[in-house]
C-alpha cells in the first residue's frame, strides 16, 4: 500500500469509528428534504413529546428536530431523552452530532447542556451555559430552520415554563412556515405556549392528542397527498374530524387552507367508496351463509 493509500484508509477509518447515523431505509439528504419540523418544550415535555411521536408514521417526508430544555446529566444515571421516546417513535430516534447531515424520517434530539443551529441541511451543536437569563436554546433552532428552510418548516411550541420559542416561532411564521402551539389549557405547564400566542396568529392551536397527527398530515401538504384508500375507515374518519379542526383554523393562511380542503375531499370521497365495498362484502357474505331456497 502506497503512502498516499494508507493515509486515505486511515481516514476512512475515522470517518467510520464516529458516531455516524447509519442508513435509513427510504431516507434522502438534505437537499430532498420536502419538510422541516422542529419542537421546543421545557418542563413537562418528556412525556408530552412521547404522546406526539406516536401518531407520527413511519414514512414521514419530513426530518423532525427536537429541542428540550435539559441541564447536562450528573450524579445519578437518567435515561436519556432518545432512548425515552424511542420507546414510542416509529421512526428512528438519534441523538445529534456536529456536522451531522439531515435525513428525512429520522427524529434528531439535541444532547443534555448543548444547543443546535442549521447551517444549509448541516446540524452544528455547541456547549450551551444559559447564566442567570432564560435559556433560548428552541429559538436558536427554529431561527435557524426559518433561515433554511423558509415555508417547509413547521414549529411547535409544547408545554413549559418562560418564553423561548416565543422569537423563534414568530421567525418560523415570518419565513412563511407553518406554527402550532399545544393549547395552552391542557398543557401540564402553560407558560410557553401562552407567551407563543401572545402576539402571534399562530396557524394552529391543538390538544397534544392531535399535534402527532397533524405533522403527519401537515408534511404532506408539499408532497404527493396521501389519500388514505390503505387505511382503516376507523383512521379515515378520525382524519376528517380533526380535518373539519383544522380547516377553521387555517383561514389566514390560504395555501395550506387549500390543501386541506383537497384532503377534505378526498377523505370524504374514500370513505363512500369503502364503505361501499363493505357493504357489499357484507351482503355477498349474508347470501353465502343463508339457507338455499
């Protein structure tokens, strides 16, 4: 082996030993990505965040960031917020490293005492001392995100106490994107998302039991639509009711008020013909099973 090659082997090497996101079945880098979301919690959050990420699908065209406050871990061992929700998520759960490239349907959390900034598709950590001031870690991010991604992000402000996200996703609404604040009324600390309303028209407040949901619906809306024909009639009629939710709220914004009265359409349209198909299922099954004349 020639100098040159070792020195390229050696390298690679390297590369490898690193705590690299290994491939994911279906994902696409940066440059294919249809969707951005990034969550903010603080106190509270670790359980809210697990509800969220059971209603978000495997097959999510979006790469999902998240950023709870958490101090860096000492003394006793605690489970680390990847492991957590990964006991929940369907997707893949990583926590992030420098430089780390996003992929789509991949949920990257911040790690303990450090924030995270976009730089293009790239996630870029640092040590993060928030001093005596309120930490601003989610308004880092989702400032960031609106810089790069414009109005293929989607910011969530979920339960906590102060105001970061505040900033952050009124930059979110700036650039175009989408916003969603937990209701404040059913939150288990109200603080954050209170002070997110407070001088935003947010494009959607939701109960945490539809937030999941939503984003999986939501980062379609720059996709191909998912119609739902493979889909149980159970799924596609909770859909249209948290559609018919959604739609009164989504007057300010028109672009994605169109699409959801698309999917609207094409909800209502499966469900007749299922239903149809059941139906005749059932009666074939009834002729079967009567007694022959």
């Amino acid at each position: 082996m020639t100098r040159k090659n070792k020195r390229e082997s050696t390298a690679g090497d390297r590369l490898r030993r690193r705590k690299q996101l290994p491939e994911v079945t279906g994902g696409r880098l940066g440059s294919s990505i249809e969707n951005l979301v990034v969550i903010g919690a603080s106190a509270g959050g670790h359980n809210a965040l697990k509800e969220l990420l059971r209603d978000v699908s495997e097959n999510i065209p979006a790469a999902l960031i998240i950023m709870l406050h958490t101090p860096r871990p000492s003394g006793e061992p605690q489970l680390k917020l990847k492991d957590w929700i990964s006991q929940a998520a369907r997707v893949p759960v990583v926590e992030i490293i420098d430089r780390e490239r996003l992929r789509m349907g991949v949920v990257y959390v911040v790690p303990p005492g450090m924030s995270v900034a976009l730089s293009g598709s790239m996630l870029h950590i640092a040590s993060y001392d928030r001093g005596p001031g309120p930490a601003t870690t989610i308004n880092i991010l989702f400032e960031s995100a609106a810089k790069c991604f414009g109005d293929r992000v989607i910011g969530v402000i979920l339960t906590g106490l102060l105001r970061d996200g505040t900033v952050g996703l009124k930059a979110v609404h700036d650039a175009g994107g989408l916003t969603i604040v937990q209701d404040p009324a059913e939150a288990e600390y109200p603080e954050m998302p209170t002070s997110a309303m407070k001088d935003l028209p947010v494009t959607f407040c939701l109960r945490l039991s539809d937030i999941g949901v939503t984003l999986d619906l939501l980062a379609r809306r720059k996709a191909r639509l998912e119609t739902g024909l493979a889909v149980s009639v159970r799924t596609l009629k909770e859909r249209v009711a948290l559609l018919v939710r959604l739609i009164s709220q989504s007057k300010r914004n028109p672009g994605t008020h169109e699409f959801l009265l698309t999917e609207m359409a094409t909800l209502e349209q499966d469900l007749r013909s299922i239903e149809k198909i059941l139906d005749q299922v059932s009666a074939d099954a009834e002729e079967r099973t009567s007694p022959s004349k």
